[in-house]
C-alpha cells in the first residue's frame, strides 16, 4: 500500500447545491446540518412552497428525529440530486443521508454523472431537470438562473449565519440567491510519494523554477515519468487542464487578470493568457515529462494520479478529492508531508 502527499495548494473549486424548477417541485431545501448538505422532496403542487419552504401535517415527530419534523408528511416522496459526484465521494454523501431517510419517510436518489456539464441542459430543456443539482462552477450555475428556483428567506438566513459573504456569491447570478455551500475541493495539490522522493533523493520544490528543475531533473536520470497527466471527463473533457491555467493564472499575473480572464472581458489570445498557457504547456505538453501527449485527452482524470501509487510516475496535479480516489481505486494511504 503506497503512501502519498501533497504540496503547492493555490486556489479553491467551490460546489454549490441548487433547486432547478421542474415537473415537480422541490420544498424542504434547508440545511440538515451546516457540515452536511442540503436535501429536498418534491410534492403536489397543492402542498409546495419554494425551496427552503415547508410542509406542516401535524405528524408526531419520532424520538430522535426532531431535526427534520419540518419534512414530516412527506413519506413516499422521492428526490433526485443530480451531480457530478461520483464514488468513492458519493458513498460518503449517500450514508449521511440515511438518517433523514429514516426519520423522513423521503428517499435520496443519487444521481452521480461525469456527464453532468452536458446533461443538465439536456434535462432542463427537455423537462425532466432533477429536483436538486451540485453546480461545480459558479458560471455554470449562473447560465440556468433563469431556471432556477431562488432559496427562499430561512435558507439565505441560514447561509448569511454560518458563512462569509463571499461563499454567499458564488451560489448568487443576476442578484439573485440561489445555491447554498455544499463543499470545497483545494487546488491544486501536486500528489507525489515520499517514499519514491526519498529513495531517488529529491528535494520538495517551493517554487515553479524549482519545480521545473526536478522535473528535469527526474527526466534526465530516465527511472521515472516526470509526470501523470489525465483530463478525460466525458462531455467536461479539459476541465482539469483548465485548472493549471488558472493555477499558473494566479501565479504568473495579479487577482484582477484572473477576475477579467474568468468573466470573458480578458480574451484567451491575450499576451497575459498566452503566457500562462505556455507556462502550463512546459510541462503537460512537453513528452520528456508527461511521455505520449495525445493520450492526455484519453486519460480519464480520476485514473490520471495511478502512476504516483505504482511509481511509474513522480507528480500527478490534482484537487484534494483525488485523495479519496487514490484510496478507494488503487490502495493508497494518504500522509501529510
């Protein structure tokens, strides 16, 4: 069982939850429990509210199970939440869920998709958009505002309570509140083995110019792949090279570059991103460190960090999550440097 670490954190991928207006709708979107996530149940139209709101039956409540009386009533009812989540992660989000099962009556359908970029339009246009959906971008969520159901007053009290300000917009499009937290992935971690860095005798680099000397370092002495690189992701294929760009965005050029790159206003052929993008390029599109190139698009993401548990690779880039998948898929133990 191979033991793996991290280093060179830079910025963050923020997960939203939101209600998308459907055949159905979707009542109960509040809070389970700050640390947990959100969850909903749809209904006739005679016994709804909008997101957040609730149902009241007058059913007793069971012993324990106070924290949801405001779903009572609903038992039988059925919810779908659409996401991009997928094991090993989503066993984790399933088992909480179990005890609102238990004490709700309601049933959580997981729907995990690495297709989930391209589905949710799919879905919403053709009437059969989910009762809830994990928004992974903040710009994706914002192209549905005009299907989406706003969170209604306790679930923004809630959220204004437990978080900053600036967790409150990026769940915000057009002014309005829609997507309260639901998790945060740190970008980027470069996963690597200790044990295969301290056999061979390199030394943690701290900065770009240093990482680039290791790599050829690790090149030139030909035991190793430099790196690991994958960006599969069905219909999202690229997200995973996007995020070197922004990495190298952050670092290159100043917040206010990364602020107009990401809202269009900085074109891509912009000398600034022309030169991240060839920063970026020195290593995913350089054979000596990553070997076949064109296999990168083929390569799913979650596969992409195997080399750093079998040692037939020294660095793999990636988001916190990999962590779960290193463990769950290819026997890791995960240590902190």
């Amino acid at each position: 069982m191979e033991a793996l670490g991290f280093y060179a954190r830079i910025n963050f991928e923020r997960t939203k939850m939101s209600t998308i207006r459907s055949r159905f709708v979707a009542i109960g979107a509040t809070a389970i429990a700050a640390s947990l996530v959100l969850a909903g149940c749809a209904a006739s139209d005679e016994e709804t509210t909008t997101a957040g709101g609730t149902t009241d039956t007058g059913d007793a409540t069971v012993a324990g199970c106070e924290a949801y009386a405001a779903y009572a009533g609903n038992e039988g009812a059925e919810v779908e939440i659409y996401t991009t989540i997928i094991d090993p992660e989503a066993s984790l989000f399933i088992e909480s869920f179990v005890e609102f099962e238990e004490c709700t009556g309601i049933t959580i359908n997981w729907n995990g998709t690495q297709e989930f970029e391209a589905q949710i339009a799919v879905r919403v246009e053709g009437g059969t958009a989910p009762d809830l959906a994990i928004f992974p971008q903040p710009g994706l969520l914002a192209s549905f505002s005009d299907s989406l159901v706003p969170a209604d007053a306790d679930l923004t009290a809630s959220v204004d309570a437990l978080y900053t300000p600036d967790w409150k917009t990026y769940g915000t499009a057009d002014g309005t509140f829609f997507a309260a937290p639901l998790g945060a992935n740190v970008k980027s971690f470069v996963w690597y083995s200790p044990k295969t860095f301290a056999d061979n005798g390199w030394d943690i680099p701290t900065t770009w110019d240093e990482l680039l000397a290791l790599s050829d370092t690790i090149a030139a002495e030909g035991n190793v792949q430099p790196w690991c690189v994958g960006i599969e992701s069905g219909g999202a294929t690229g997200w995973a090279a996007t995020d070197w760009m922004e990495d190298l965005m952050l670092r290159f050029q100043d917040g206010d570059t990364y602020d107009a790159w990401v809202d269009g206003s900085l074109p891509f052929n912009d000398p600034k991103v022309a030169e991240v993008l060839a920063e970026a390029g020195k290593i995913i599109k350089n054979p000596d460190y990553v070997g076949n190139v064109q296999a990168i698009a083929t390569t799913s993401f979650s596969a992409g960090g195997a080399g750093v548990v079998d040692g037939s690779c020294a660095m793999h880039r990636q988001a916190s999550f990999l962590g779960g998948i290193l463990v769950g898929d290819y026997g890791a133990t995960i240590v902190t440097p």
